[in-house]
C-alpha cells in the first residue's frame, strides 16, 4: 500500500512538471512567434513602429555566404529600406517556424520583383535568437546563385590555363 501511494504521488508530480513545462513553453512560443511576426512584417512593409520591443539594441543579421555581422537597429533598417527600393515588390513567406525555449528556426521564401519589372523566387532558411524576451540576432541562409540566375547573371569559370 505504501509503494502504490509513494508511486501515485511521483506520478503527480510528474504529471504536474510535465503540464506546467508545456504551458511555459506553449507561453514561449507564442510570444516568440509574435515576435516573429512583427520582424517579418517590417521585412515585407519597411515600417519600423515599435521595432525597439522587437530587436536588442545590439542585434546583428549574418548573411551567407561570408555570415559577416551587420549590427544594430540604424543597420537593419537601411538595409531592408535598400532591399525595397531595389525591390518594391518584396515579400517574405514563412512556410515554417519551429520554436524552442531562446530561438527559432524557419523555412521562407521570397518573392520580390525589381522596378524593372524582373520577378524572382527564392527559398531560405533562418535561426533567431531571443534575449530577454526580443530578437538578439538572425543568421540567414538562401540560395544566392539562384537569385542571380533569376536575373539573368552567368556564372563564368575561370580559364585553365595549359601548359
């Protein structure tokens, strides 16, 4: 009797733990993707408001293919508004967004048409990290190649040269 009380209660308590991990971690996640949500969107419409509850002030964007960092807020914001300019028509898609408890990991694709009227398409995936509740950083991985391939850039090799 007393080994299926001692093993009622540590089934409790598991079950408590358990249930209160995954309501933190549900909270977690659906602040993350708010988050997420509103970065994007200052992606696809160039609108900053309210981007200081979103980014740390030292937030940095790595790129491939050098992941050189592009750091704080004034970058960012240049840089999306030289995005737009170029492209006015750019768009970004999230086909995918998985959480866990400090990042997240998404799968996109962008859609963009230059004001010459070229259009590209290209899929990319991206890790953002959270500090204190905002986006710390994103390391961004697309398919540069096919971007300029869309707008009809060829890639020459080099000559070999023999002897």
């Amino acid at each position: 009797m007393k080994n299926q009380f001692k093993l009622f209660a540590i089934t409790c308590l598991l079950v408590s733990i358990i249930t209160s991990c995954s309501i933190e971690k549900k909270a977690t996640s659906t602040e993350f993707e708010r988050k997420i949500d509103k970065y994007v969107e200052f992606w696809n419409t160039g609108q900053f408001d309210g981007i200081q509850n979103i980014l740390c002030e030292d937030f940095e964007i790595r790129a491939t293919p050098l992941f050189e960092p592009e750091k704080g807020i004034d970058s960012f914001k240049e840089s999306i508004l030289n995005i737009r300019e170029t492209y006015p028509g750019f768009r970004i898609t999230v086909n995918e967004i998985i959480f866990s408890s400090n990042a997240a990991a998404a799968r996109w694709t962008i859609q963009a048409s230059k004001t010459t009227g070229e259009k590209i398409s290209v899929q990319g995936m991206s890790m953002v990290h959270f500090v204190d509740g905002r986006i710390k950083d994103e390391w961004i991985s697309n398919n540069d190649l096919s971007w300029l391939q869309q707008l009809d850039y060829v890639i020459v090799p080099p000559s070999i040269d023999k002897e």
